[in-house]
C-alpha cells in the first residue's frame, strides 16, 4: 500500500518485462553516423541513413526504430557498407500497432490485471486482482463473481505485448555469420515531405529593375524527425505513383515555422540531374517533425524587369462604348546570365513588391510560375491597372458571299490617365483562318492564332487603334 494523490480517470502504469526466449536487438536514431533526406515537389521524401547496429551471430530480429510513420515499407532497401559474411534478411515487418490506453487494455482482454483503488479518508491504495473481459467503448473487468463496468483508479498491467511498439519500426528477420557491430545503409520513401520555392521581386522606383530573393519553403508531415541531415531538392514534375503514404500517423505535435540560423548563411548547390535539377544545401540542417522551414536559395541584383499593360479578348460588341476596362499588369523577366540571372528557377509563387513614398515595401500583386530554365521568359501577372482603360467597338461587318467567313473594322480607344509614359499591348480579335488587311498602327504577329499592337502612349494622352480583319473558317 502506498499514500499518493491520484489523477482521476484511468491511467496505465507500463511495466516492460523483456522475456529471455526473445532474441532481438534494438536500434534508434542516436545511433545513425549519417542522414540524408531528398524532397520532391510531389509530396514524396527520400530518406537515406547510415546507421551503427549490433548483429548477433545466427538468425535473429532486429528492430530497425524511429523511422517515419508515413513510410512506404515497400520501397525499403538495406544493405551493409562492409562486407559482412552470410548476411541476408529472410523478411521485413513494417510495426505501426503502437502503445496507448486504448491498444494496450485490447490487447489484455482475457488477461490479468491489477486494479487499484484509493480511499478518499485516508488516500491509501488497494490493490484488486480482475480479469479483463471485454474493451469496447470503455473497460468491462471480472473481479471475482461480479462484473465491474469501468473502474475509477490505476490500472496495472504485468508486461508489454510484444506486437506493440512505443513508435514506428521496421522489423527484419536477418542472419549474420558473425557477431559485430556493424553499418546498415538504410533507404526507403516516405510521404508527407514537400517543398516549394517563394519568389519576392522588389521593384525600383521606375519599375524597370529590381532585386530578387527566393526562399525554399520545406514541411515535414512524415512522423519524425531527421537531425543534422543532408538536404536535397528535386526541381521538376517527377512522375510519382507511390507517392501517397500506405500507413500514416497521427501527431499532436504543433506545427512550427523556422529559419536556418547560422554564422555563415546557407547556400544551395544546384546540378543537372537526368531530366531535371537538384539542389543541396551547404550544410546539415534538422528537419523538425511537423515542422515548416524556410532555406534562402538565392538572392540576385540589378535584375531589368519590363512592365507591360495588356489589353486581350476585348469586348467588341454594340453597346460597350459606355463601359470601360481595366488593362492587365505583366512584369516580364528574362532568365539569362547577362540579366543576373540565368539559373533554372522552380516552379514556386511570385510576389512584387514596390516601396511607398515612405520606403515601406507594399505588395502589388502575386502569380505561380511553372519551372522555368535558362533563357526563358518570367511571366508574373499582378492585376488590373486602375488608370489604364479602353473601350473596343465593331466598326462594320460584312459576311463572304460565295465562302464562309467576313470582313470586320474594328476600333479600340487606349486612355492613360497615370502621370507618366506607357506602352500598351493590345491583342486583336481574330478566329480561324484571318488576315488583317488595314490597320492604323504596326502590328507584329505572336503566333498562328494571336497578333498584338503595342501602343506607346504618353501621360494623359488617348490614342484609338483602328484595323480590319478578314477571318475564313
């Protein structure tokens, strides 16, 4: 009998009783030399340890622990960094039944417990032999003749079933000629890692250069933890059919946001890898479980930057003079060496930003941008110009008379009602088989099926582009 303040509800105390038939060995993440974790922007990780573990001679278990519990067991490779002689691995078990309340007292159905039950007036303990006889919705005990339905004290159970675990293992079945202490590469997939690239442009005050800092976005959802590993990411669309974990945990961990801290500041290597790129970060980092970090990949200078007001599929219709439309905003990017830049971008999300009168960085606008390599256009749309508008109107139709198809005027007025000198883009109508046969400004064909005009026009100013199109189809 012990005196003791007991918490009300039912508690378990665990007891581990190691029974002398078993022959297995245990091995955890303190004892991993090496870790390396690749992500990839499907929600998929690559996680690659080497780790010291104690192989006994013969055919024994090892239990392989702290690996993620969204772990794909299928996609587990081992194999020793030395030659070890006779060593094989007869079967593997992925272990996710794990201790808790409710597992445990399933698990002794059946079986003997100890109950113990306090006194109010004196806070001493008694001890009770019951028989646990069903765990459906809450305990159901046999103590002696009568039947307990719950039981408002400690509930002491004599062992540990063997098929629970207090975490996520991997169990193999191996032989080893030899006993040693050996090391095991490791290797499997897991899901509940990704990645993302953010891209903040900060705009100079003519908005025709700027600076550009891109940030690595990483989360961890995969069940642990990786300490002082090696990062990598995969930049491309990785065709993934595992990609979506078979078993999957849950934490009541809370989820956190970080930034590397460090004396010198990360940097990623980038290099070709096949179809695609892959970036290693300069230094070991740890990768928190339920954890969002953020890693700078690059920062850049003196970026030119052309800014353009788009004006497409303008409403051309009787009636719409009397209504007004807002030009699109474009900042476009030249992905190039001699523009300081030049480097395979991943796929991420753009913010501009440009500071106010105060020097305070306000944010314009934000697009996606798909992976984009060297010598390639970065197209990132921030909105509608609030004083840049136009109106379009048809002018004449006329239909073929021996083929289908027509021949229209068209006439779009341009108004800039900002304080300084712009140039419009404005795209013409055209369908199926077209041709502009007049037109009031010069216009460059873009593709089979687009041609635009771009308009310079100075602050204030309205200027009207009139063209006639003829379309067959």
């Amino acid at each position: 009998m012990t005196n003791s303040r007991i918490i009300p509800g039912v508690l378990i105390l665990l007891l581990f009783v190691v029974e002398s038939s078993l022959s297995y060995e245990t091995s955890s993440s303190d004892k991993n030399k090496s870790v390396s974790v690749t992500i990839y922007n499907g929600g998929m990780g690559l996680v690659r340890e080497v780790r010291s573990v104690k192989l006994n001679k013969g055919r024994t278990t090892l239990r392989y622990e702290d690996v993620a519990s969204s772990i794909l067991p299928q996609t587990v490779r081992v194999k020793p960094t030395d030659s070890i002689p006779g060593f094989s691995i007869f079967e593997q078990n992925y272990e996710y039944d794990l201790i808790s309340e409710q597992r445990l007292l399933e698990k002794y159905v059946g079986r003997e417990v100890t109950l113990y039950k306090m006194n109010p007036t004196s806070g001493e303990e008694t001890a009770i032999k019951a028989k646990l006889i069903a765990y459906n919705n809450g305990p159901v005990y046999q103590i002696g003749k009568e039947i307990s339905l719950g039981f408002p004290g400690r509930v002491v159970v004599s062992s540990i079933p063997e098929n629970l675990f207090a975490k996520p293992t991997l169990v193999w079945e191996l032989n080893s000629d030899t006993a040693s202490d050996s090391n095991l590469e490791v290797t499997y997939q897991t899901g509940g890692m990704n990645w993302s690239a953010d891209y903040n442009l900060n705009l100079n005050d003519k908005e025709n250069s700027a600076s550009l800092q891109s940030w690595v976005t990483l989360s961890n959802s995969s069940g642990t933890a990786f300490e002082k590993a090696t990062l990598q990411l995969v930049a491309g669309k990785v065709q993934l059919v595992t990609n979506q974990p078979v078993y999957a945990m849950k934490d009541s961990s809370k989820r956190s946001i970080r930034s590397m801290e460090s004396a010198a500041p990360p940097e990623f290597n980038q290099e070709n890898l096949a179809d695609y790129y892959l970036y290693t970060l300069d230094q070991p980092t740890t990768i928190g479980s339920n954890q969002t970090k953020q890693v700078q990949l690059f920062m850049k200078e003196g970026i030119n930057v052309e800014k353009k007001y788009i004006f497409e599929n303008l409403p051309m219709y009787s009636g719409n003079e009397k209504n007004f439309n807002n030009a699109s905003v474009r900042y476009d990017i030249l992905n190039t060496k001699k523009n300081t830049l030049g480097i395979p971008l991943p796929m991420g999300t753009f913010r501009i930003f440009k500071a106010d009168s105060k020097g305070r960085q306000q944010l314009l606008g934000e697009d996606s941008i798909d992976h984009t390599p060297n010598e390639e256009w970065i197209k990132v749309s921030t909105g509608k110009a609030f004083d840049v508008v136009a109106n379009g109107k048809q002018m004449s139709y006329e239909a073929f008379k021996l083929s289908n198809g027509y021949t229209a005027t068209y006439e779009v007025e341009l108004r800039n009602r900002k304080k300084e000198e712009i140039i419009v883009r404005l795209y013409a109508n055209t369908y199926g088989e077209w041709k502009i046969t007049d037109n009031s400004h010069k216009f460059e064909k873009e593709s089979s099926s687009k041609v635009f005009f771009d308009v310079k026009l100075p602050a204030g100013k309205v200027e009207k582009v009139r063209y006639t199109v003829e379309n067959k189809y």
